[in-house]
C-alpha cells in the first residue's frame, strides 16, 4: 500500500505537492497547446505562478528545517530571483549533490511552458502530415 505523506521522514517537507502542482498546471497548459488557443491573462498567469510559488513554499520550509536563516524576508525574494536563488540554496545547503535538487526544482517551475510548448509542436507536426524525426 502506498501512504502519501505531506511531511516526509525526519520533518522534512515533502515535494510531493509541489509536484502535484506542477503536473495539474502542465496538464492544463499541454490542453491548451494542444489545442492552438492561448489563455487569457488570468489562466496564464496561474499556470505560471502555481508551481513557483509551491517550488518556493519547498524552499522556504527546508530552509527553516536546516536552519538556514538567510534572510528575513526570503520569501520575496525567492519569488523575485527565483533562477538564481533555488540554485544557490541547494548548491549552499547540499553541496555538490544540490545540482539534482536545483535541476529539479528549475524543472518543476518551467514544467508547464515546455508541456505547452511541446504539445503545440506536436500538434502542427501531425496538422501538416509530417512524421516526427526518429530518434
């Protein structure tokens, strides 16, 4: 049986929701891609803001459970320096092994523009009959 915790062991917190997250807005916006129309600005803008600010609520607990007190108003500026912070917490808190953690994270935030993105390819490639390239 598979338990899905929201904190997982030793009181760490969990990407488990911000992966959810990211996988609804990729699944929105891959509909959207698909379907050539693009969102209004309120849909677009919460498919791009929802899984940053899941990816900075992440951050903003594992900073607090490593004790990491960088600043005292980290969660403005994850959400402004974003591309730099999130690389620079995990390379900061993990070292070398961080670079898995900071492509992760980068992957979740940019998860629904490159599902859109490939939707919309693969849609005009099979509009106009062409075959995809073979790997």
């Amino acid at each position: 049986m598979v338990r899905c915790h929201v904190m997982a062991p030793a009181g760490r917190p969990s990407l488990l929701p911000a992966c959810i997250v990211a996988a609804f807005c990729s699944l929105v916006a891959a509909i959207y891609g698909a379907s050539a129309t693009v969102p209004g600005p309120g849909m677009a803008f919460l498919l791009t803001l929802l899984p940053l600010t899941a990816v900075c609520l992440w951050l903003q607990g594992d900073a607090r459970r490593l004790r990491a007190g960088y600043l005292l108003d980290l969660g403005f500026l994850l959400w402004v320096f974003w591309p730099l912070v999130i690389p620079w917490h995990a390379l900061s808190t993990r070292g070398r092994r961080g670079w898995g953690l900071a492509l992760g994270l980068l992957g979740l935030v940019l998860a629904p523009s490159v599902s859109a993105a490939l939707a919309a390819a693969l849609m005009s490639a099979m509009a106009t009959g062409r075959a995809m390239p073979a790997p």
